[in-house]
C-alpha cells in the first residue's frame, strides 16, 4: 500500500485569508468511502465532501486532531503542521481517504479543507482500531524558497 496525501489547493488561500488557525481551532479528520473523488482544485470547504463513511465506532465529522503544532525551521526554511495520531477504537469501518478540516467555522459550507489522504485501497476494521499514523515528518510540511 502506498498512501499519498495532498494539500487541497485552496487550502492555501484559506491559510492565508485567516479561515485556518492550525494551532487554535478545531482540526478534525473524518473518513470517506472509495465513492468520494477528492478534487484538489475546486473542494474549498466541507460541503464539498460526500461519502463520509458510517458505522460502529466512527462518529459523523471524524476526530478531532489533538496536539496540533506549527513549526518553523530558519535552517531549512521548512514549515510543518503535525498532530497527534488519531484512532478509532472498536470500529467496523472501510475508509479509501480522511479528509482534514477545520470545524471551527458555524457550518460545512465555512469549515476550510485542509488536505487529504489516499490510502491507494480499502482499509476495514470489525470490531478493531482503525489508526492514522502520521508521518514522522509531520502531517503538512511546506518549504519557502
């Protein structure tokens, strides 16, 4: 399996126009079925996501992200958003991507995209944890050149 994550391009502007605080708002990541098709050039907020997946264990909107960070390196001028894992323990779930979002905003249509993952096929669980084990790197990482 080769996940790929990605930055929804708008997310840029989101960052920028003060919709995203990484470090103080409310991060969450939710799981969608195989029958969402993440469009990386026109998905801005929630509302554009479809096929959340649904059962045991798994609440709709996902989880909210703990420990969330923003660092700076001068050395390499690199920037990395990073968070805890994030777990669903005692799920019977099958996720094809999580999402990355901001909750904070009153509804889905103001809530801004952040990112997502592929996890390039089905994941499952039955009445097992279905984990996302972030990048030792960290979730996001930019570098200004």
């Amino acid at each position: 399996m080769a996940a790929s994550a990605k930055l929804y391009g708008l997310a840029q502007k989101s960052f920028f126009n003060k919709e995203i605080d990484w470090d103080t708002d409310t991060i969450k990541v939710m799981l969608c079925t195989s029958s969402y098709t993440p469009d990386q050039d026109t998905h801005q907020y929630k509302s554009s996501i479809t096929n959340e997946v649904t059962g045991t264990g798994y609440t709709a909107g996902g989880a909210t992200l703990t420990s969330c960070t923003a660092t700076y390196n001068a050395g390499t001028n690199t920037l990395t958003l990073d968070a805890a894992d994030v777990s669903w323990p005692n799920s019977t779930i099958t996720a094809r991507y999580a999402v990355i979002y901001d909750s904070t905003p009153a509804t889905d249509a103001t809530r801004p995209l952040i990112g997502y993952v592929d996890f390039d096929q089905n994941i499952s669980t039955t009445a097992g944890t279905f984990s996302i084990v972030w990048d030792a790197a960290g979730i996001i990482t930019a570098t200004a050149a």
